[in-house]
C-alpha cells in the first residue's frame, strides 16, 4: 500500500501557501476533489439547517468558508490542465466536469438556502454591515437569483440537467481544440520554406520539429486566426499553409467542434429562457455593467462601420503596393506580409530588427517589473528554492517599498504542446483577509522556446502580451478584500480586461522603453529613431485590428442572441451570415477568431461577453489619458490607481470605483482617437 499523503488535504506549509507542486501526482486529483466536494456539502447542510433567525454570521460568513479544500485543489487542477496537461488529467476533467456543476447547482439553486440569503437581502439596510459585507450579500443574492435559485422544482431539474451538459461539452470543445491544434501544426521539410524567418524562430521550429520526433521544422499554431510569422515568410505557399491550417481547426474529423458549438448554443439560449431572458446574452448582460445587449450593440454598432472602412482603404494600399511588387491578389495570408512592408516604407519600422531589443529577459526584468517598482513601489526577488509545475516556470517573490510581502508571482512563458493556446493568468492561491492568505498568480504565454543557450527574443505583440497578462497578474497581486468571493480578478466579466489593457501602456513609455530594449548581442540602447518610429506607427493597421477583433465580438454575440428553436444546420453558414449583418464579411479580414476555434466564446467564460474587452477599452484608453494628464510613471500616480481601482478587487461597483478615481464616468473619446475611429459625438 502507497504510504503517499495526497497533499491537497492539508494547507501548503510553502511559502504564501504555493501548492506544493514537487510532491503532486495526477493520482492526488481525484481523492481531494471528492473529499473536497463532501465537505462543502456538508458545510453547507449545517448552514440551511440552522434554525435560528438568518444572521451574516450564521449564512454568509459561514458560506464564504465553505469549500477551501475543494477550491484548493481546483485552483491548481484547472491551471494544470491549462498550461501542463496530459491524457490524465483531460480525461479526469471531462468525466468531473458535470460532477463539479452539479456540485455547484446542489448550493447555488438550494431553495433553503436562497431563503435565508434572500431574508439578509431584504434586511440589508438593518444589519449594520460595513459596505463590503454588505456588497457580498447583495453579490449571493444576484449570483443565486441569476443562477436560477427562485424556479419551481421542475426548473430547477431541467436547469440541473442543462449545467451538466454544458460543462462536459465546453471541456470538450477545449480539448478537441487543442488536439485539433497540435495536429495542424505546419510541417516544412525545405529550409527554403522558411524564408524571412529569424534564426531564432527557425532554431525554434527545428526545436518543436525534434520535440516531436520530426525532421526539419514545425511551425506551431497559435489561438488567433493569424500568426506572427505571417509578417516575414517571404513564401506564399507557407503563408497560404499556416492560414489554411489555423483557419481549418475543428472543421472535420474526431475533432470537429461544429456540433458541440451547435448544442452548446441551444442549451445556453433555453436556459436563458428557463430564466426568464430573452436570450443568453441578455442573462449574461443583467450582470455586467454593459446591463443589456442592447448596450453592447449601440457601442459595437457604433464603431464597426467606421473600422471596415479604415480596414477596405487599408486594403487598398496594401493591394497597389502589391501590384506594383508583381505579387498577387492580396489574401488574408499576405496581410500581415504587406503591412511591414508598408510600415517599413512609411515608419522606417521593421519589426523583425524590434525583435532583437526585446530579449525575455530585459523586457520582463527592465520593462515589466521596473514599470511595477516604479508605480507602485514593489520589488520582484527570483526564488529558485521553490518549485513550479513545470520546469519552465520561473517563481518571484513581490515586497512592498518597506519590505513586507505582496505574494508570488510565477512566470510560464514558452509554448509546449501540453499547454493550450494564447496567453492568460490564473490565479493558484487568493489573496483573503478571513482566510489569512495572500495572493499567488502565474501568468501564462506561448513563445516558441528556442534551443538551450540561446535567447528568447519576443515580438513586438509578444511583448504587449506579456505586459498586458502582467495587469492582470498586478490585479490578482494588488487586491486586497477580505472576503474570497471577491479576491483579485473577481470582478464583472466586461471589465475584467481594463487593468491588463492598461498595463499596456508602459511598454512604449520612454522611460521604461529606454531600459529595456537594449540589442541582445551588441548591448546597445534601440536608436532614438527607431523608438520614435515605433511612437510614431502606433495607430497604424487601427482599421484591420479593430476590424478583426469586432468580427469575433459581434460573431460571439450572434451566437448567443438566438433562440432555443433556431435551427443552425451549417456553423460556416451563419458565420457568413453574422458577418455579412455587420458589415465585416472581408474575406481579407476575418475574424480574430471564427467560431469551430473561438475557445473564448465556447470555452473560456467570455461567452456573450468577447465585447469585454473593448468595453474595457473605454476605461482603459480614459485612464491613459489621466496618466498623461498627470506626469505619466510616477508612484504617486501608480498609489492612486492601485489604491481605488487595483486594489479593491470585486468589492465595489467597478464603475462606481472608476469615478473616484478619475473624477467622472469614462469619455469614449480616447478610445475613438486610438482607434482611428474619429471624435466623440
């Protein structure tokens, strides 16, 4: 018999409680989630069956402490089969995902329960509550009331019964996205084929070529429609390869995501109904600060025309320089090709030189945590002592100015074919003051891992990545509430995105370009002209970006303002159709991602809510206007903006947070000129 303690069922004696990664097998997962999901049943059985007269103390307080095994072990489960899966663990999350939301719906649509939490709620003004205590009761009585907790019995069944089925089938739609991906991987066999590429993107893919026991080079897709190495392929063929393959995911074969999609939207849109909304978008809306999807379309309307339009007179530069090189019709996987050639023309930017300033190293050391340090006063202190769940991750203590401890900071930036696509941050301990813990976070990127000894150098969007998944990471690190419910990045999912999008900003900012863009070979600072080129091109390409993005928007919503009756018989069909109404139907510029791929919208929990993050946009783009306003990166400025919107987590009205902080609701008017869109109305 194993004399193997699962270490889940006790706290972490590690530093900041980071789970204790060294001695965690896959065996570990199952025994803790189910001893986990036991004890919150029970937790929860001895709060319905406290006859005495509903108190905070009695319910929330009680309910709030509920669960801290089973939400240890997910934190860690979740991350694991995100950035570091195996046939295992996928298996396990397939057959425990309709468990888990049965587990969820058994608390959250308990009638017992939602009585006495909806008694606080109707005795809130009695209760002398301080404002977040107050906050999260009126937070459970929304969450219980949306969940569905005030339907008769026969809803609740059918309510029960739809949970299940969407939890198996979006696990589902992310594992077959990520097989699909894997599999479509582009091969090449010619070196010829790589023309244009750096050395260290072609040492890259003879590196994943090896990994996978291949001659030559694999090119390795990412989660977006397009690709990074699109700017500088000089062939065709393996530009037309790389779109053909990122286009074709989940299209056909045993990963084919079209009928998952279909189910997925038809359960959504009855339990809409189930609920009372018209469809799921507006059940999603009644809990952001959008309010409806009416909101959502006025804004997306507004700017989708202007985009296309910016995007066709892009098109057609992009098409005469084309004509005058002898080349072909422009396609969608020559536009990013043409792009640098334009931006290099009329910028005298070339991208690919960008790449050698930006070394992994300097930019997270030099640009990220400097940035940080000098907003907000933190240090970053690397811990090899402590270990991650995957070699690469790397482990950083965060100090405040006077040297006591933020929490941990874990970074796994490199691409691997356990992980899935795009870029994230998670987090694997939050931060809570009735718990006594602070916070641990991991941001997650893919960046080709070239061969030992040589450096990481990202691209110019790697780059803006990286500090853009740091926002979040400085969200998660910042907040300080004393309830869990709402630790770190807990907040409404359409602002979510405002703190990393702002996060964005210091990338270029002078003083932070200045110390980290140095050539990784010759040492020397990027030429003043080459930065100024960089400042200068910022609002180039406005009218593609914004284009592909509202594409995905307004398809997610689409999707998700149909009825429980409609009838999809072809996904490609609809798309076409969805596009078409909103005036984005370029096949030169398609979406940032088409729906058999879009793991946001089927997968990823911004389902009827893509808009997030243009909607965080507004906020985002007004607060940059305010740090302009006010002397840029100064720490007074980054205190102000930690103290009033970073740090108060989801235990305030994030709008009503975003007007003590700036002195007044948000101006669309610096989203319009960042975008090219042209003045406010």
């Amino acid at each position: 018999m194993s004399s193997h303690a699962n270490p889940f069922l006790a706290p972490s004696g590690l530093p900041y409680r980071l789970p204790p990664f060294a001695d965690i097998t896959d065996d570990d997962y199952r025994p803790a989630i189910e001893q986990g999901m036991s004890e919150q049943r029970a937790e929860v059985a001895a709060i319905i069956a406290d006859e005495s007269t509903p108190t905070f103390e009695n319910t929330i307080l009680p309910l709030e402490l509920s669960g801290r095994l089973l939400r240890r072990v997910l934190l860690v489960f979740y991350n694991r089969s995100s950035a570091d899966s195996s046939d295992a663990a996928d298996a396990l999350e397939e057959e425990l995902a309709p468990v888990l939301a049965a587990h969820q719906d058994a608390i959250r649509l308990d009638p017992a329960l939602y009585a006495r939490i909806t008694e606080l709620y109707d005795r809130r003004d009695a209760l002398d509550l301080d404002a977040e205590s107050r906050y999260l009761v009126e937070r459970y009585r929304t969450e219980f009331t949306l969940a569905g907790a005030a339907l008769d019995e026969a809803g609740i069944a059918r309510l029960r019964a739809i949970n299940e089925r969407l939890s198996t089938l979006k696990t589902r739609f992310e594992k077959h996205l990520h097989a699909d991906a894997n599999a479509r991987a582009v091969h090449v066999t010619d070196a010829r084929e790589l023309d244009g590429l750096a050395p260290e993107q072609v040492a890259a893919a003879a590196s994943a070529a090896r990994d996978r026991g291949l001659d030559g080079w694999l090119i390795t897709l990412v989660l977006p429609t397009g690709h990074p190495y699109l700017a500088t392929l000089t062939n065709e063929a393996t530009r037309d390869r790389i779109m053909l393959a990122s286009r074709a995911r989940g299209t056909e074969g045993e990963h084919d995501t079209r009928p998952l999609i279909v189910e997925i939207t038809r359960l959504r849109a009855e339990r809409a109904r189930l609920l009372g909304f018209e469809n799921h978008a507006a059940a999603v809306t009644a809990d952001s600060t959008a309010g409806t999807p009416a909101a959502v379309s006025d804004l997306l309307g507004r700017l989708a025309p202007a985009a296309a339009g910016n995007a066709r007179k892009e098109q057609a530069a992009l098409q005469e320089r084309a004509d005058h090189a002898g080349a072909r019709v422009i396609t969608a996987a020559d536009w990013a090709f043409r792009t640098e050639e334009v931006r290099r023309e009329r910028y005298h930017v070339d991208r690919a030189a960008v790449r050698e300033y930006f070394e992994l190293e300097r930019v997270l050391r030099d640009g990220v945590f400097f940035a940080a340090s000098a907003l907000y006063g933190v240090t970053f202190t690397e811990r090899a002592d402590l270990v991650g769940y995957h070699p690469d991750v790397r482990v950083f203590e965060v100090h405040e100015e006077d040297g006591s401890p933020v929490g941990l900071y874990l970074g796994d930036y490199h691409t691997r074919d356990s992980k899935r696509g795009g870029a994230w941050m998670n987090s694997l301990v939050e931060q809570s003051e009735l718990l006594g813990t602070l916070p641990v976070v991991v941001n997650n990127l893919n960046v080709p891992k070239p061969p030992p000894g040589e450096p990481t150098l990202l691209s110019f969007e790697e780059a803006t990545t990286l500090f853009h998944e740091f926002g979040h990471a400085l969200h998660g690190l910042f907040a300080r509430t004393r309830y869990p419910y709402f630790s770190g990045t807990r907040v409404f999912r359409d602002v979510v995105e405002y703190p990393s999008q702002v996060n964005e900003m210091w990338l270029l900012h002078p003083e932070v370009l200045g110390r980290f863009a140095i050539h990784h070979e010759t040492g020397e600072r990027m030429p003043s002209s080459l930065v100024e080129a960089l400042l200068a091109s910022r609002g180039f390409n406005e009218g593609f970006a914004t284009s592909e993005y509202l594409g995905a928007a307004l398809l997610d919503q689409a999707w998700h303002t149909i009825g429980p009756d409609a009838e999809i018989t072809d996904v490609a069909q609809f798309e076409a159709a969805a596009l078409a109404t909103a005036g984005l139907d370029n096949p030169v510029v398609p979406p940032r991602y088409s729906s058999t791929y879009f793991a946001h919208a089927f997968s990823g929990g911004y389902d009827a809510a893509y808009y997030s993050y243009i909607w965080s946009e507004v906020l985002d783009a007004d607060t940059v206007a305010w740090f302009d306003e006010h002397g840029g990166l100064t720490r007074e400025n980054g205190e102000r903006f930690r103290r009033l919107v970073l740090g108060v987590g989801g235990s305030r009205d994030p709008l009503a947070a975003y007007r003590e902080f700036r002195g007044r609701d948000a101006s669309i008017a610096p989203l319009l000129e960042r975008r090219g869109l042209g003045p406010s109305d």
